[in-house]
C-alpha cells in the first residue's frame, strides 16, 4: 500500500464538513425564508458552519446569486460612492424614461394628479378663513 491513499483519508475525517448546497435559486425569496427557518431546527448548522450567522449569510449570498455578487447589485463596502447632486438628477430623469416607457399610462396619470393638486391649492387659499386673530 501507498502512503498516499492513507494521507488523502487521514485529512477527509479531520477535515471539517463542507456546507451542504442551498436549494435557493437566484432571487427566490420563499425559498430564502425557509433556510433561514430552518437554523432554529437544525442544530448541525453550527457545527458546519461555524455560527447561525455564518449560515445566515451563506443563505443570503446564496439568494442574491452570482451574478449579483459579480456585476453589481450588492452594496459595496470596499469601495463606497459618493452621490453628487448632478449624478441623482440624471438618475432620477432616467429612471423616469425607463418607467414611462415601461407603464406608458403613468405619465398621464402623473399629469393628471399634479393638475389636481394645483386646482386643490387654488382653492384652498382662496376659501381659507382664519380662526387665529391677526398679529398686531
């Protein structure tokens, strides 16, 4: 016999157990909630993963996927934004376009509501009687 074969079984059982695959597909919350609940049932999750907290974030990581993790999508602590005035304006007129172009009635309806409120304002300032006496 070789060495070899006995070394790779020698660290198999002193190695500790890999975390098992999570069955939470990319952006299935339902899925996310149930590994979470299981933590409180299973008491073999610390000892694969060390902490609940651990095993919290797996499953987090897990939820939000790979391709979040790779492209963005996941706030990064490493390397902060700033967010300039300028850069919220274009930001904001473009996520107008986008939402216009994506529900085409909502712009009617924006229009709609702010004529609403200018004709509320008209006439509130006009019909508005104090019932504080005026300061001298």
């Amino acid at each position: 016999m070789s060495a070899v074969p006995e070394s790779e079984n020698s660290v198999s059982s002193v190695s500790t157990p890999k975390p098992e695959a999570f069955e939470i597909r990319e952006g299935d919350w339902k899925a996310y909630l149930r590994c979470i609940a299981r933590c409180k049932d299973d008491k073999s999750i610390v000892e694969r993963y060390g902490s609940v907290s651990e095993y919290k974030r797996a499953c987090a990581l897990a939820y939000l996927g790979k391709r979040a993790q790779l492209h963005g999508g996941v706030c990064s602590t490493r390397h902060p934004h700033i967010m300039t005035a300028q850069f919220i304006n274009d930001l904001e007129a473009s996520n107008r376009t986008i939402r216009y172009s994506r529900y085409p009635w909502l712009r009617s309806l924006m229009n709609l509501l702010a004529e609403i409120e200018q004709i509320q304002d008209q006439i509130s300032t006009n019909n508005v009687i104090t019932l504080v006496p005026s300061s001298k």
